[in-house]
C-alpha cells in the first residue's frame, strides 16, 4: 500500500505507462495531458491521455480496494466524474476510462470489473480498459 503523499507519484507513473501501451493498443500515438474544449459553454478540460488525431481519449484511473477489501466509494466517484467529462466529448470520439487491474483475496473481481458490473448504466459509449501493470498489458473489460 502506498503512502498518501506517494499518490500524486504513482498515477503520473501509471499515466505514461497508460499512454505507452494505448499507443501500441491503438497503433497510433497518444499524449499526455491534453486539453479539449467541452460543455455549453466551452471550456477546456485536460485528458489524461489523447490520441494525436483527438480520437481516442483516455481517463486513467490507478485505484485499488481498500485494504481490508471494500469498495473505495470516494474514488469511484472520481472515476464517475471522468464518465461526466466524456458525455460531453462529440459522439465520434473514443472514450476509455482505463483503470490499473486491482485485485484483493476477498474479491472475486477486478475493480475495473467491479466498477463495469456496477455503473454500467453510465458507461454508454465508453469503453472500459484494465491495465496489468506487472505484465504491462492491456484487457478490455467493456468494450
């Protein structure tokens, strides 16, 4: 488990990792950090990882059950935030939130499973992608 102050560390890591294997998932090259116009009116909001053509745009999301096993409601509110953001993205975008595989020996799921299996009400039109960032792979949970 990591310490709090680790935190701002951790996701910047699993941001580039993120970035990485999109452009290699997608064959095409993604950035980090890019802002799009959203919303009436515009404004810009910056996306964690964007295809160079702004295709494909990507929320990552490294969280993981709390440490006795519960669902960490704070950060999948955060994780439902990133969902809003996307709504407002033009109908031919690609949304992905992408999440880092978080597993605990009481579950019999992946958060990202989880979340999908819970929230799938919102997920219209957004894809769902699971990072194993041991092995460094990407798995669609909802595509």
């Amino acid at each position: 488990m990591n310490a709090n102050s680790d935190n701002p560390i951790v996701g910047r890591m699993f941001q580039e990792l993120s970035t990485v294997l999109l452009s290699e998932y997608y064959n095409k090259p993604f950035s980090a950090d890019i802002a799009i116009l959203i919303g009436e009116p515009a404004k810009q909001h910056k996306f964690d990882c964007v295809s160079e053509d702004k295709q494909y745009v990507a929320e990552c999301k490294c969280y993981r059950w709390t440490e006795a096993g519960n669902i960490p409601s704070a950060k999948v509110a955060a994780i439902n935030e990133a969902v809003l953001y996307m709504l407002f993205l033009p109908a031919e975008t690609v949304k992905i939130i992408i999440m880092e595989k978080a597993t605990h020996v009481k579950k019999n799921e992946t958060l990202a499973e989880y979340y999908v299996r819970t929230y799938r009400h919102l997920l219209k039109g957004i894809k769902v992608l699971e990072i194993d960032t041991n092995n460094k792979t990407i798995r669609a949970i909802k595509d």
